[in-house]
C-alpha cells in the first residue's frame, strides 16, 4: 500500500478561521432560535389552558372555536419540542468539535472515487474536472457509463489516463441501474476508502481530505456524509431545495452524526471504508450470479430498492458501525428547476425510504431493537413523528384558513400572529444552519414560500409515493 505521509494536525472546524465578532452573531442567533423553539410550543399551550378555564383567548367562541387553538397547540407542541432536541444536540456537536477536534491522519489512504453516469454529457465534464484540482495526495476516478443514449462516454474519455495523484478510467457497461454501476466500480477498485459521487456534482477541493480525517479520527466510523449543496440557484423552486438541503436535512444529520447515526448516506457524497462494504455485502447480500441480468453486477449496493444509498446506510447501522456527518465537506449539484422533475425525484426517494424501512422491520428480527435502539429512535423520530407531524400540519392549515376565511371571531388575527412568529423562527434557525454550512444567505428570501414547498409539493409526492407503494405498482425510473 502507497501512504503519504502527514505533520500531524486536527481538522479545520467551523470556528477555526471565524473572525470574533462572527462567532459572537452565530452564539446570540443560536440563543434566539432556542428561546423561539421554547416559546413555540409553551404559548400554544398556554394559550389553550387559558382558553379551557374559560379565559377570552383571541376572542374565540365556545364550542368549534376550540379546535384551532387546539389543533395549533399540537402542531406546534410537536414542532417546538422536536426543535429543542435538536437545537440542543446542535451544541453539543459544536462544543465536541471546539474542545475535541477530529485529529488529521499520519498517512493518506489511497481512495477510489465511483463516479456513477446515465445521459450526463452535458455534466461530466465539470465533475472531472473537479477532481483535477482536489487537494489529496492519491487516488483513483473510476467513471462507469451506465449505458447512456448520449456523449456521456465520448466526453469522460478524454479525461481517461494517468495523472501525478492517480489515474482516471472509463468503462461503459449495459445499462443495469445506478446500484449495479456502483458495485461494477466496487468490483475493480483498488483504494480502502471509497467516495460515491454524483456525475452532475461538483466535489470541493477539500472534501476528501476533511471526509477521510473524519472516517479515520473517529472510534468504529465506516463511513461519513457530506454537504450535499445546490448549484442551480436560479427560481424559486430551486432556492427552496437550497432551503431545505441545509435547514431540514443539514439540522438533522448533524445530531444524527453526535450518535452516529446519520440515516441517509447522500450519493452525490458519501464515503465508506471498504471493509464496512465487504461486511455489508457477506452479511445482506443476496444475488446470484444467475439471477444478474445484462449490465447488472453483485456488490454491496443493492436494486431492490429506490433508494440505494439510504439501504446501503441501514445496513452499515445495522451491523454496528457509526456514520458521521461533516458540513463543511461539499459539493455543488444540480437541482429541479421545474415542478414536474421535483415531483417524479421525491417520488422515487419516499418510495424507496419506505422501502427501505420495511427492510429495516424484516432484519429486526435477527437484529432486534435493543442492540440498536439509537437506529430505532432515529428511525421513529425522523420519519414516523415528521409523518405524524405533517398529518396534523395539513390538518391544522385547513382548518385555520377555514376559520380565516368563515370570519370566525379571532381566528384571522391568530393565524397572522401564528405565521408571523413561525416565519422569525425559520428566519432565525435557516441563519444559524447557513452560517453552519457557510453558505450564502441569499436563498433565505424563499422562507415564505417553504410551507408551500413543503407540504404540497413534498407532502404531494410522498403521499402519490404511499399509495403506489401500498398498491405495489411497478416502479419506473
């Protein structure tokens, strides 16, 4: 094995080069958004005690009044509380990675980065050149042509060769899906770290380096997540994906990773030690070689699903090992720009979530919950609650445009307050996570829209994707 070696030092974290007054903004905004959590299920709350010892609330009516501050109380009891935990745990991380920074590695590993391509002519060349300028010492480009109906192949060829850091090497296969090009690569590889990214994706010059530090300086990680960041910020749809990307899932996988536990492993950047894989693929895997079809490959990544990075993360949780995210490890990647493509993508993600999800309840019986009760806990908080949540969420809008709408005494005034505090919240928690993930601030003029965003196009998707699922209709890509 080729190892560079290193001077030993610890990873750059988000408060290393952040000037004072910066730090002192991001501790204050952190403050704000905390008492905000607080108050946004403690008023609600307060509100309906007052309204049910006979108090004027509001200038609610008896009888059906009750139903909106009641339904806006569970709402935002449920949000509030879930908001604390996780603005709690967003804390801890940043006190873990102030006081305990993740120590750089004495020596490089050697990585093999798959880089996955059906129709992406028009991307591939960005993507590799990406890699020309990234600030590791040694490592592989693998592009596997899934069969694509364009240039694809003709332009990631050129790229094809030996270079002072590595090499880069073409294959074009029959089309077989993004899992079986995956474990092709998988197949031929050489490094003991693996990177998977994305064909329209552009990786950051430090990414590696901060994911392999990561992935080595920590006890059992086999594998790390990085900042999955929109490039296309061009309309409004794509600037609410932005929105979404680093408030909702970056505010997610990063008290995920304080456990371990980060649930979804992206595929525009993951990375893996190549052991966890082999452990995964001996333990779940389940083609034979005469079942494989033309351009099909066995491998740890598997096609039974929609979604083969979060299967992939499942199993890697379920036997043990601990997944980490880091959010300054980026890459940029294209968007939907259009409704239309949002749906048809959220679609084939919440079928294959829950897809994944009946495979996880399948394995519990050789698993069991108690030995991996934090991947349970995880599991029921981030997709049972925010399920539960959204039902009650739809609901309550209803009714409260409803009562808007009727004129019922209080109601309008309610609701403006209600929206108003809810969009100071969001204001304040999308500022603390941009400045986690030192992003550009520009996308927060979509906060308005993310209800919208969120419950009818998202909750849309989902809910077309449950009843297909339910039904068993074929799947289509």
């Amino acid at each position: 094995m080729n190892l560079i070696p290193t001077t030993p030092k610890t990873l750059p974290h988000l408060f290393t080069d952040m000037p004072t007054h910066r730090a002192i903004a991001l501790i204050a905004l952190y403050i704000v958004g905390l008492l905000l959590a607080i108050g946004l299920f403690l008023i609600p709350v307060y509100q309906l005690g007052l309204y049910l010892l006979g108090y004027n609330v509001w200038g609610f009516t008896r009888g059906i009044g009750i139903l909106l501050p009641l339904f806006l109380a569970i709402v935002s009891t449920g949000y509030g509380l879930r908001w604390v935990f996780l603005m709690v745990m967003l804390a801890m991380n940043y006190w873990r990675d102030y006081r305990h920074p993740c120590p750089l590695p004495e020596h490089w590993p050697f990585v093999s980065i798959f880089l996955p391509a059906y129709n992406e002519g028009d991307q591939i060349e960005g993507a590799l050149e990406a890699f020309s300028v990234m600030d590791y010492p040694r490592f592989e480009v693998i592009v596997i042509d899934d069969g694509s109906k364009d240039d694809t192949f003709d332009k990631a060829k050129k790229f094809e060769g030996n270079y002072v850091w590595g090499s880069i090497r073409v294959i074009k296969k029959p089309n077989g899906g993004k899992w079986s090009a995956l474990n092709l690569a998988y197949q031929i590889s050489t490094g003991e770290i693996i990177l998977t990214a994305d064909a329209d994706g552009r990786v950051d010059p430090d990414a590696v380096k901060r994911m392999v530090a990561r992935l080595l300086g920590g006890h059992n990680v086999v594998a790390v997540s990085g900042y999955t960041r929109v490039m296309n910020r061009t309309n409004l749809l794509t600037n609410c994906q932005t929105l979404e990307f680093v408030m909702w899932s970056g505010a997610l996988r990063i008290p995920q990773s304080l456990t371990g536990t980060v649930l979804c492993l992206p595929g525009p950047l993951s990375m893996f030690k190549r052991e966890a894989l082999v452990e995964v693929h001996r333990r779940f895997g389940t083609l034979k070689e005469a079942e494989l079809k033309p351009g099909e490959y066995d491998g740890p990544f598997e096609g039974s699903t929609f979604a083969e990075d979060f299967d992939v993360t499942i199993a890697l949780l379920q036997l043990g090992g601990r997944i980490e995210y880091d959010p300054l490890a980026g890459c940029d990647t294209d968007a939907p720009e259009d409704v239309f493509t949002l749906i048809n993508q959220r679609y084939r993600w919440a079928r294959g979530s829950a897809q994944v999800i009946v495979k996880y309840f399948r394995r519990m019986r050789e698993f069991g919950v108690a030995r991996h009760f934090r991947l349970f806990t995880w599991l029921m908080t981030s997709y049972v609650y925010d399920m539960a949540l959204y039902a009650f969420g739809v609901a309550a809008q209803i009714v409260v445009f409803v009562m808007a709408l009727s004129g019922m005494q209080g109601a309008l005034t309610m609701l403006m307050a209600f929206l108003l505090y809810q969009f100071v919240f969001r204001l304040v928690i999308g500022s603390i996570m941009i400045t986690t993930h030192r992003e550009s601030f520009k996308p927060l003029h979509a906060i308005p829209f993310l209800d919208l965003y969120g419950s009818f196009l998202l909750g849309g998707a989902f809910i077309i994707s449950m009843v297909d699922e339910l039904f068993g209709s074929r799947m289509r890509w």
